[in-house]
C-alpha cells in the first residue's frame, strides 16, 4: 500500500490528546508546547477532511470520526512499540489501565491482585476506581468493571458475578427489627438508583413507606453511614461480606433484590491486546470459581 503522506507525528499527537482528555497534559506528555499540540491536530483535521475532537468545558471528546481512529491508532503504536522492544532485546512491560467501581474494587478484586501479578508480571496493571461513572475511551482506559444490567451502547460486556442487595445496618439496629415493617421508623439510605427500596420492600410484600434518606453515590458511603447506626442500607451483600463477617454489619432479613451484576467491559470496536485478553481471561476464570464456591 502506499503512504506517501502519513502523518505519524500528528496521528502519535491524536492518540496521546485523547487519551490525556486535554491539549495541555498532552503537551506535558509530548514535552512539546500546548500550541503544537492544537497544531498537529488542526493539521490532522485537515489531511483527513473531519473533526476528530471538540473541545467542552469537561475536556477532549472525541467526535464519531474520533471514536473510530482512536482504538485503530493505539493499538497500531503498541504494536510498533512491540517489535520496536523485540529488535533492541528490551524486556516488553506492557500497561493494562483498567476503571473499576470501588466497592468491587475493595470488596472483591484488590485482594485478588497479587495472584494476577504472579501470573504475569509483564503487565503492570493500574487500577483507577470510580463510582460507577465512566467512560473508557474518553478516560484513557483500557478496560472497566461497572455494575449493571450489561446493557451500554457501543460496549462488549462479560458477566463476572451477582450482586443481590439485602438490607444491611449496626448490630444494635439489626436487633431491634422483627419485621420489614420496623424499617419504617428508621433513616433508609439510598443510592443513586432509586427503585431499590421498593423492589426490596416488594419482594417482602410489604408496602414501602417514604424513602427520604440521603443519596449518596458510594456503596462505601451507604456502608459506612449504616454501620454507624446513622442509618440502614441496601447493599451488594457479596462485597460487604468481611463487614458482616466482622460485625461491622448485620443483615436483619435474608431477602434479596437483584439490581444488576458485575461486568468486564470493552469498546466493542476495540481490538484487544495479549496484556487486555491476559486480565480477562484471569478475572473471568476467578469469578467463575469464586460463584462455584458459593453455589
């Protein structure tokens, strides 16, 4: 095929600007100034007839045009920076950068790391957590664990394990509740996802009375608050299993919700690379043997 006008350097420069979100942190990492950075791309946008990326108060986004190069691109520039590695005998670390929701992160995958580690430690992997709001293109990631019903646009998801709420508070509280109804006369915390209290309260055939609690966007949060005594929660029971283990926390009823499970998830348009296929084969193995222990 011939190529008689690739753009390497500003293609290198597109690549670099949306995985940074910014003109100005691309510049840092290009060590170049942040005006040959909108230059390179300006000149890109132009080669190629399209705009690649817009600028909003929040960062970088990438465009259709944009969505589509970026993965191409990246995995091309690590595919050189492969051999390149090969040809000069240098031992190839590759960077897998995975999001991760922080209650999976601290209630089930960081003890588990080290195993992940000792079977390849030619990856160095980086967990970055969240609360459950990401966005892995955007966000200069390669993989992210959400919870869910696994249904996001233009993602590939892969279900790793179940996480059915039940009702969770302070031991002295867990005490003094005979009946779903007692629930009524205490502070029921709530998270972002508002139908879980009634889901729970139906699946006991019991009327929901008015859920006026805080919101709060951490499960660890919510946690934390109910192990207090400052309130009572609905929780992912999996992933507060050493808090009830420990008497941190107690679960009052043995009824349980479904509201999603956790997933592994990946651009569907992403060509995935032997460090990405790597972590995903080995968390998928783990949480298959973590659901058949429980079973």
């Amino acid at each position: 095929m011939d190529r008689p006008d690739l753009p390497l350097n500003a293609l290198r420069t597109f690549e670099v600007a949306v995985r940074q979100g910014s003109f100005t942190r691309a510049a840092i990492e290009l060590r170049v100034t942040q005006a040959a950075v909108s230059h390179q791309i300006a000149r890109l946008e132009e080669l190629l007839g399209a705009k690649l990326l817009l600028r909003t108060p929040s960062g970088l986004v990438p465009t259709d045009e944009g969505v589509a190069l970026y993965p191409v691109l990246e995995h091309g520039l690590d595919a050189i920076s492969r051999v390149l590695d090969r040809v000069t005998g240098k031992q190839r670390i590759e960077v897998l950068k995975v999001g991760v929701v922080t209650t999976f992160a601290l209630g089930w995958l960081i003890p588990r790391l080290p195993r992940f580690e000792k079977a390849h430690p030619e990856i160095e992997l980086r967990i970055s957590t969240n609360n459950n709001r990401v966005e892995i293109t955007r966000e200069g990631l390669d993989l992210a664990i959400r919870f869910g019903d696994g249904n996001w646009a233009k993602v590939e998801a892969w279900p790793l394990i179940d996480a059915p709420m039940s009702v969770l508070c302070a031991p002295q509280i867990a005490a003094g509740l005979h009946h779903p109804g007692d629930l009524a006369h205490h502070t029921l915390l709530r998270s972002y996802r508002s139908d879980e209290w009634s889901r729970w309260f139906a699946e006991m055939d019991v009327p929901c009375p008015p859920v006026t609690g805080p919101v709060l966007d951490s499960s660890l949060a919510i946690a934390e608050l109910a192990s207090e005594g400052l309130g009572i929660a609905l929780l992912p029971l999996p992933m507060f299993a050493r808090q009830i283990e420990t008497g941190k926390l107690a679960q009052p009823f043995g009824t349980t919700v479904s509201a999603g499970r956790y997933y592994l998830t990946c651009p569907s348009d992403r060509v995935q690379d032997s460090a990405m296929i790597a972590f995903s084969n080995w968390i998928r193995s783990e949480s298959a043997v973590w659901v058949k222990t429980r079973d």
